[in-house]
C-alpha cells in the first residue's frame, strides 16, 4: 500500500487529505503535537476503513520531527506522498513589527520543519524516483498580508524552496509542488469572508499529485 504522511495534521484540512487519500488506497501517517487528537483523528479514519496511526512531534523540533518520520516509514514503509500544513500560530505581526523573538517561531516550524521533513523522506523518493511533495502556505506567501508579516516571511521562504525542488527534482520522478490557500477553510463563514470546506480543498491536492504538472496552486475567492 502507498502511504502518505501529513504533517500538522488536525481535524480540518489535514483529515479531508487524509480521507482522499485513503479512499485511494493509501495508509495515513499523522504527525503532529497532541498525541490524544491524533488518536481521534485515527479512530475517525478507521470509522471509514482508512489505515491511519499518529506520531507526536513538534515541527519545531527538527529531531522529534525526523523521529516522527522514520517511525512512521518503519510502521508503513516508505513515504509516497508528503503533505506539509504545520500552523504556527497567527500573531498579527505589521512589518515594522517584525522582531527575531517574533519571527523565530513561524521559521523554526514553517521553514526548518520543512526542510527537516523533505529531508526525511527524499532519500526513499530519490531511491524509488518516484514521490509527491506538496507543501501548504497562506496567499500572504505570494502576496503578503500587511498583518501577517512575520508568517509571511516564514511561507514565502518555504514557497521559495518549494519551487526550486519542483525545478530541480522532476526529472528524477519527484514532483512537488505548493499550495496557497488565500481563504477561510471551513464550510461556514462570517458574511463577505471568502471560505471554501475542507473536503473541497483536498481534491485539489489528489489533482495535483494525479496530474504532476504545475508547479504552484493558488486557492482563492
């Protein structure tokens, strides 16, 4: 069975991937802090007949993280499929505002667990020449939000990486790409505030692993 591993896995969008791709067939690798909420996340896939099992990390924690990872391929094997949607938190940050005790955070968990967690699983995709790497940002990592700046920063730089690797890595049978989502996710919203369901915003990632073209998905109003 081909397994895919979401990191920053939680009940919205990271369960809607993980539904799709379990109806495809795949086993499911959730990583993320809160070790009870993985175990529901599990139960519910399972409620479905999706093969699913967490592993606690901090995406900060770049050991913890790899940990993580390598547990999940000895569990499963290797890892066909990474989806990386960690969220750091939302600090309302104006750029003047930007300081490094500020900023520290969104780079340690959207930069460097990015990288950590590529790092984790191209070997095994590089070995195979065959792999998908699909990396989540907000539309602030192409058109930055004035009150966003230091998630901003972290996502653009993570952006950036994302379509080098999409350059560089394709002709070895690796396709990556970014996502970004420039919207509310869920299947209500306050009125005027763009918003589309999660299980809506998943079958745009089956697509772009199915198609394995472009290098970058913007989701907008």
């Amino acid at each position: 069975m081909p397994t895919i591993a979401i990191v920053g896995a939680g009940p919205g969008l990271g369960l809607s991937i993980a539904k799709v791709f379990g109806g495809h067939g795949y086993d499911v690798a959730l990583i993320a802090r809160d070790k009870g909420k993985l175990d529901a996340l599990v139960a519910e896939l399972a409620e479905t007949g999706i093969t699913a099992e967490g592993f606690a990390a901090d995406v900060a924690e770049p050991a913890r993280l790899t940990g993580a990872l390598q547990s999940a391929m000895a569990r499963f094997g290797r890892i066909d499929v990474l989806e990386f949607s960690p969220h750091a938190g939302l600090t309302m940050t104006a750029p003047e505002d930007v300081t490094l005790e500020v900023l520290r955070p969104q780079i340690d968990s959207l930069l460097y667990g990015a990288v950590a967690a590529v790092q984790a699983v191209l070997p095994g995709m590089l070995e195979a020449r065959s792999g998908t790497v699909l990396f989540t940002t907000g539309g602030g990592a192409v058109s930055p939000s004035p009150m966003l700046a230091d998630a901003n920063i972290a996502q653009a730089g993570q952006r950036n990486w994302a379509l080098n690797l999409h350059n560089t890595l394709a002709g070895r049978g690796i396709y990556v790409a970014n996502v970004a989502i420039n919207l509310m996710i869920g299947t209500q919203a306050p009125e005027g505030v763009p918003h589309r369901a999660p299980d809506e915003i998943a079958l745009d990632y089956w697509t772009l692993h199915t198609s394995r073209e472009q290098a970058e998905h913007f989701i907008g109003a």
